[in-house]
C-alpha cells in the first residue's frame, strides 16, 4: 500500500485520477467510491491503479481509425481486470510513464 496514505486520501488520489482518465464519463459516483475504498484495503498501490487507467484508456483511444467508436466508461469497475493484469505482470514504471506522454500528445490532438 502507498505508504502514509489513509483511505480517505487513497480514495481521493484514485478517484481524481479515474474522472480525469480519457474515456471516463467524468463523474465519481457512490459504487466507485466503494471500489476504491476495496482497492485500498486490498493494499493495492495508488500508482497501480493509476498504472491501470493509462494502459485502459491507451488501449481505448489507439485504435484502427474505421474501428466503431467506444462509448464512455461510467464506472471504475470497468478497470478492475485490467487492475489484476497489472498485478500478475512485471512492467517497467517507465512504460506508464511513455503511455501517459502518449496520452498526453493523443489528447492534444482530440
């Protein structure tokens, strides 16, 4: 778990960085919070989940250009296997951090 980050806090970081996210509806409801809530008593890391959210929201937005088009993600649920994918991989920090540039660059151009 993120060390000296209470479940408040916890919820907070990972629920900002999920109604920022690319793709997301853009609202926290009340089972979000709840997720979140079992994220952190799972002892999950914040940057795990965060992790998580770019490599979904990377995935959603690189596409074949005639692919149809996605519609919101409303709940974070919606990350939870990719949350487990994560968990059962060994990837680099530096790969996150070349996708949330990659992010960046693609929503510039949106």
């Amino acid at each position: 778990m993120d060390s000296g980050l209470n479940q408040e806090e916890y919820v907070r970081q990972v629920l900002e960085a999920y109604r920022n996210t690319p793709g997301t509806a853009g609202t926290v409801r009340r089972a979000d919070r709840l997720v979140a809530a079992q994220l952190h008593q799972r002892g999950l890391s914040a940057q795990v989940i965060q992790n998580a959210l770019v490599l979904a929201a990377t995935r959603r937005l690189i596409r074949r250009p005639d692919a149809p088009p996605l519609g919101r993600i409303r709940s974070l649920a919606y990350f939870l296997p990719v949350i487990e994918e994560l968990l059962e991989s060994r990837v680099s920090q530096d790969y996150f951090d070349y996708l949330r540039h990659k992010l960046t660059r693609i929503g510039a151009a949106l």
